[in-house]
C-alpha cells in the first residue's frame, strides 16, 4: 500500500510538515524582498556609493575666465554659456573615476572668429599671427545638451578649427566639448 491508500485518505504528518516548511521558505523568501525594496535607495550609501540623488549635471554656467584659460585663443570671449555633465551612468559600486564632459557655446569678436576660420591667431595685439590648425568644414555638433539649446546660433555653418572647437563664423560662435577625468 502507498499513498493515500495507506493513510486512509487523508494528508500524513510528514506532508503537513513539508506544506508548512516550504510555507515557511516562501514567506521568508517574500519577506527578504520587501526588505530589499524598502531598503534599496538606503543601502548604497552605507556601500560608500555615491548619494544617487546628487544632480549629475550641473548649471548653465557663464564664466568666461575658465572657457578663456582652457582655450587661449578664443580670448577675449563676449559672452559663454557652458555644462559639465557625467559621461556615463553611475553604478555602485563604482567602478571607477567617472569621467565628465563639457560641452558648451563661447561668443568670440568677429575678428577673432574670422582668425579662427583662416587658420591664424594673434594671442595678443603685439604678437604676429600663428599658425592653427587648418580649418576645415564639420558635422554639427553631436547630442547638444538641451539646458545649452537656447544658446546655440540659428542655422550654423560649423568649421572644425581644431581642438574639439567648432566655428559658426556668421554668428562668430564657437561649440566646444571636452571630457575630464
């Protein structure tokens, strides 16, 4: 005899305790998880990871001074509108430095665009013309960040004048990007 024949019908105690502990297993199984869950944007931070509510952009910024030391001969800058931004997403643990971009649009004078655009430029008055890069037709800039968007020059030309800088002689605008360790 096997099975409920033996039992007559109806369920054994090693059955019972075999439904009760698989309950068991699985409630706790449930439980974990919520846990889990409730504990998901907590836990990071005692991981040493990053506060995942930091901004991962930061704000139009205007600072000339820093657009004209990164990329001497733009000055003098008339007006610059930049953003640094993450270059990946984060991951935690973190696995590694995270890299940033900038990216952005400086107005230069006319005459420093229309240097740009043949090659040469005067770092100051005194100085005689160098020689650049030669200047050569580009692709519009790729993914300009929307906060930048209102900035950007109506229907640009772009010349790639090197250096990560795009040119819109017309507007005398020049696009620049660059990422950073």
């Amino acid at each position: 005899m096997t099975g409920p024949e033996r039992s007559g019908g109806r369920v054994t105690r090693a059955a019972k305790l075999a439904l009760f502990i698989t309950g068991a297993v699985v409630l706790c199984v449930v439980a974990a998880c919520g846990v889990a869950l409730a504990l998901r944007d907590w836990v990071p931070g005692l991981a040493g990871c990053a506060d995942i509510t930091a901004p991962t952009k930061t704000a139009v910024s205007t600072q000339k001074v820093r657009i004209e030391q990164l990329w001497p001969r733009l000055a003098p800058v008339q007006s610059v509108h930049w953003q640094e931004r993450e270059a990946r997403a984060r991951s935690c643990p973190e696995i590694g430095p995270m890299d940033y971009v900038m990216n952005g649009f400086a107005v230069v004078t006319a005459e420093r665009a229309e240097e740009l655009a043949q090659g040469t430029v005067r770092p100051s008055a005194s100085a005689s013309p160098s020689p650049g890069p030669l200047p050569s037709t580009a692709a519009p800039p790729q993914q300009v960040p929307p906060d930048l968007l209102p900035f950007a020059p109506p229907d640009p030309t772009w010349v790639d004048i090197g250096d990560h800088l795009l040119l819109d002689k017309r507007s005398a605008t020049v696009y620049f990007t660059r990422t950073t360790s």
